[in-house]
C-alpha cells in the first residue's frame, strides 16, 4: 500500500524584505571552484513541509549505504501517493551514493510563532533546523561525519506560510513576511555557521492554479498568485544574500515554472508525459490509493495519470519532474543567479 502522510489544507501569503546574510561579495568563478561536482556530494541535508516529508526519524536509524534514507522504509511517508522528489534525487537522480536526512515535516511554516501550523505538533523549519539538525548531526555529538564539500541543503518551504495568511491582505502579508524570511535568513546562518556550504532553494509552485483555489474565483486566484510571485522573488533575494558568503554555493530550483509546464503540457517533460488530467482530482483517490496506479472508475483514468491528488498535493510525476532538475542544476554547477 502507497504510504501517504495526512492532507494539509492550505491557503497564502507574502513578503518583500531585504535579507543580508554577508558582505563580502565573491565572484562567481570564485566560488565555483569550491565546488567538488554533483557526483561527489555524499550527504543531503533536507529541510521543508509535506510536498518534502518522507517522514524520517533523526533519532532512530541512520542512512546508510545499503539503507540510503535510514528511516522508514522507501518511498517513506509522503504526500504523492508515491515517491516524492526527495526520493526521486536520493534513489534515481543521484550522481553517487547520497545519504539523506530528511527533517521536512508535513504542515510545517517556517517559523509557528509567526504563522501557526494546522495543529501544534507540526515541527516548522525552526524546529527542523534548530531543534534537530543542530543537536543531531553538529558538533561532537553529530551523528554523522560530513564536510561542507561533501553535502547539500536544501529547503523547500513557503507553501503552508503562503496558504494560511495570503488573505490578510498585502500590507499585512508585507510585514508578516519581513520577518518570515528574517527568520530564514537567521537558520541558514545557523547552518552555514556549523559548515554548511552548498545550498538549493526551491521556489513555492503556482498555489493559484490548484484545486483547492481556482474554484474560489478569481480574487483568490490573483491574490495567490501575487503573493507567490512576491515570494518566490525574496527566495532569489535570499540565494543571492548567502551566495555572497565565504564558499558558500547556491541553487534556486523554479518549481513554479515546471509546475506550469506540465499543467498546460504533460509532454514537456519525460517524467509526466504520462498525465491525462492536470486540473482537477478525485475523491476516490484523494487520502491515497493502495498502488501508484489505482484505477476506480468514477475518475475516468489511474491515480497516476492525474497531476493532482487532492486539492493541494501532487502526484508523484512532478516530484521526479522538480528531482531531475534539481539534479541537472548541480550537475551544471553553481548558478550565477
């Protein structure tokens, strides 16, 4: 049976402060030269909300060669109906043999204290990185050797921040955001701080296009989607900031673009040629399916050939989509954003 993790319904919000995570800019080929190739990274480090989660455990087993995600079994607990795209990278689109600890937790924002998950369990980014990436794998006591060289970040985040204060209203989602993304700012620090050197970023996809906002008409639908947009540019804003930091390497992944291309083309990329339906979902598939490609007749066509599972969470087609060119991106080398 396809574990799926609870469907978090969501809403959205926005930003536009300035984050300065350095000053001493470097250039570019500077920097790329620290970099040791996509094929060489033997460690990633995760970070994100229910499109990311897998549902491991930083304090049972560890990734191993043999056991790459460690905890729990592959594909893990995800909200795709299948792998997602953390399992895409770590078992098909890896240039080597990549180990990842994956701290992203369904329903998470980025800071609780700023936007409030949909039930108080929920471990934000903070939490990810403050509460078990610091304790769990910094300092004597980390629980695996790894080097700034031989390691990625990566955070996908901005989704549940986005869909639970969007309607407050741009003046509000200003402030707000300011200071989400302050936070941010402050929990890369921590990670660059404990020798963190190589980081990807992935944007929030076009929440203005799912079916959970296109049926609330186009107020909604032009709200979400300028804050997104507002978002998704303090993302660059961010990348750019830490970029200028001693080593340090940046990637941002446009999920907002490719989740474009295959609503409006399945064909434009291999991984979701297969697609049938890119606008709606069905009920009878949408709390998971016993198999990646269930068929019930009330939906016309397998759970694997719609883009959506429920109103808010794809399925695993645009996961192997984003994985891929997450891949491509390091393998290209460092952006010059």
């Amino acid at each position: 049976m396809v574990r799926l993790i609870p469907a978090i319904v969501s809403s959205f919000a926005l930003s536009a402060s300035a984050l300065s995570l350095g000053t001493r800019a470097e250039r570019s080929s500077e920097v790329g030269k620290k970099w040791v190739g996509w094929g060489s990274i033997k460690n990633a480090f995760i970070f994100g909300d229910s499109y990311t989660q897998t549902g491991f455990d930083y304090t049972q087993t560890q990734p191993s060669a043999a056991n790459p995600f460690g905890n729990p079994t592959y594909p893990g607990w995800t909200s795709s109906n299948g792998p997602n795209w953390v399992s895409y990278l770590t078992f098909k689109y890896n240039a080597s043999s990549l180990l990842t600890y994956n701290l992203a937790y369904g329903g998470a924002t980025v800071d609780a204290s700023l936007v409030t998950p949909y039930i108080p369990s929920v471990k934000s980014l903070k939490d990810q990185v403050e509460s078990q990436f610091i304790p769990g794998y910094t300092g004597a006591s980390s629980k695996v050797k790894w080097t700034g060289d031989n390691s990625i970040f990566a955070i996908w985040i901005g989704i549940n921040d986005i869909g639970n204060s969007y309607w407050k209203g741009a003046n509000e989602t200003a402030v707000l955001n300011g200071k989400i993304f302050d936070v941010i700012s402050s929990l890369v620090n921590k990670i660059y701080t404990a020798g963190g050197r190589n980081y990807v970023f992935i944007n929030v996809p076009p929440l203005d296009r799912t079916p959970l906002i296109v049926p609330q008409g186009e107020s909604a639908v032009s709200a979400s989607k300028a804050d997104v947009a507002a978002w998704n540019q303090k993302v660059v804003d961010l990348a750019k900031a830490l970029k200028t930091k001693d080593g340090a390497n940046v990637w941002v992944y446009d999920s907002n673009k490719s989740f474009g291309e295959v609503i409006d083309n399945p064909k434009s990329h291999p991984g979701s040629a297969g697609l049938k339906n890119t606008t709606g979902y069905c009920t009878a598939y949408q709390n998971g399916t016993p198999a990646q490609n269930t068929f019930d007749a009330s939906c016309g066509v397998p759970v694997n050939q719609y883009f959506w599972l429920n109103n808010l969470h794809p399925t695993s087609a645009i996961h192997e989509v984003v994985a891929k060119g997450v891949a491509d991106l390091l393998s290209a080398g460092p952006q010059s954003l």
